[in-house]
C-alpha cells in the first residue's frame, strides 16, 4: 500500500496494492482523496471534513467506526485550506476560504469541539 499526496491535482492518492493473508490477492486499487483530515488529541478521533453527496460533510473514525458529525450550513461552499492540531491549545483548527479573484477572499478559522466545528468570529 502506497500514499501520496499529488499538488498539481490538489489531492491525496492511495494504491491499495495487495493483500498477503490468507491468500494473495492483487486490488490493483487507486483511491483519490480531496478532503481534509487530522487527528484530535483531546477527543482521540480522526476528523474528515470535505465534499459529500449533499455539500461539506464532516465524519469522525473512533478508531473502530467512522460516523457522521454535523456539518455547519456554512461550510456548504467554502474551500477547506487547511486543517490542523493545535497541540498549544488542545484542539482542531480548520481553514476556509470563500468569494473569488474577482470579489475578494473571505477567509474563517473554525475551532473542532469533539461534535462540530465552531467558527471563530
């Protein structure tokens, strides 16, 4: 299994190769991922936030399920920059970016409570 992540497309691919138990089997899989993803310390969970069938969803991996996490409407349109862990301050930044060249960037930074994103105003 191979992973990397692919700046002229602006997004992460994964080559699943083969297996090797109980019996070899060739995948042959690519997967392509534009989403964003981090690890929250505090809560322990994977976050993954990006396009879904409906807009931005949000979906959380305990380390067993990856559930659905609500998604704030906002986040409908917004182009997701950047999401990190803020190890200073125990949480989950988020960054978007809204409007265009012509109109003008908008940009938000967006807290993970452990539930959902918070906006920082």
């Amino acid at each position: 299994m191979s992973f990397a992540y692919d700046p002229a497309r602006q997004v992460s691919v994964l080559f699943s190769g083969s297996s090797e138990l109980p019996k070899i089997i060739d995948f042959n899989d690519t997967w392509i991922w534009d989403g964003k993803m981090a690890y929250d310390l505090v809560h322990q969970q994977v976050v993954y936030t990006g396009d879904g069938l409906n807009g931005k969803q949000t979906w959380v991996w305990d380390g067993n399920l990856w559930l659905l996490a609500q998604t704030p409407a906002e986040l409908s349109h917004a182009n997701i920059a950047g999401m990190l862990n803020d190890q200073k301050h125990r949480t989950l930044l988020m960054i978007t970016l809204q409007g265009d060249k012509i109109i003008g960037m908008t940009y938000h930074l967006w807290y993970w409570n452990g539930k959902n994103w918070e906006k920082d105003y």
